[in-house]
C-alpha cells in the first residue's frame, strides 16, 4: 500500500486521468474529489460491497474516445464527480 500525505487543494494522480483531490479536512474526516473517465466506477468500499457481495462483478471495459484530452477540464476538477454511472466510453 502507497501511503501519501497531501494538504487541503493538492491532488494524487493514478495513472494519466484519475485525480484524486483532498476537497477538505475536519477533525477526523476528509472529504475527496474524484475525477476520472464515466467508464471507471468509483464507490466507497460499504456502497461496492453492497452492490457486488460475492466479488464477482467483472472489470468493466474503458474504451478511451479519439481525440479526448489526458486531463480533465479546469471545470471538471473544481467540481469533481464522485460517482459515474455504469456503461458510458471514457471521455479522457
């Protein structure tokens, strides 16, 4: 396991278009933004336990669109999505 430190505003970035951003901390909770492409699901882990108890949920495929940018709009990442419905291409 990576463990990282990160203050309110920075970001992880996992791969070329999945930012990870520390949105706020209070006390002993934090608050993250996620942002990535509408294939790649992103749920917490009691949500993801629910929906696939047995752990036999295939991977779903994320076909990248032609011609879309690495990295997410300045829009985008202010605001960052937390959950993706199922089913769409990528857009980054």
């Amino acid at each position: 396991m990576l463990v990282l430190s990160r203050k309110v505003g920075e970001q992880i970035v996992i791969g070329d278009n999945i930012y990870i951003t520390v949105v706020s901390i209070r006390g002993k909770q934090v608050r993250l933004g996620v942002t990535a492409p509408g294939c790649v699901r992103v749920h917490r882990e009691e949500v993801y336990r629910q929906l696939d108890p047995a752990g036999v949920l295939p991977p779903e495929p994320c076909v990248p669109v032609a011609g879309a940018a690495g990295q997410p709009s300045p829009r985008t990442r202010s605001r960052p999505r937390v959950v993706r419905p199922a089913g769409r291409p990528c857009a980054r």
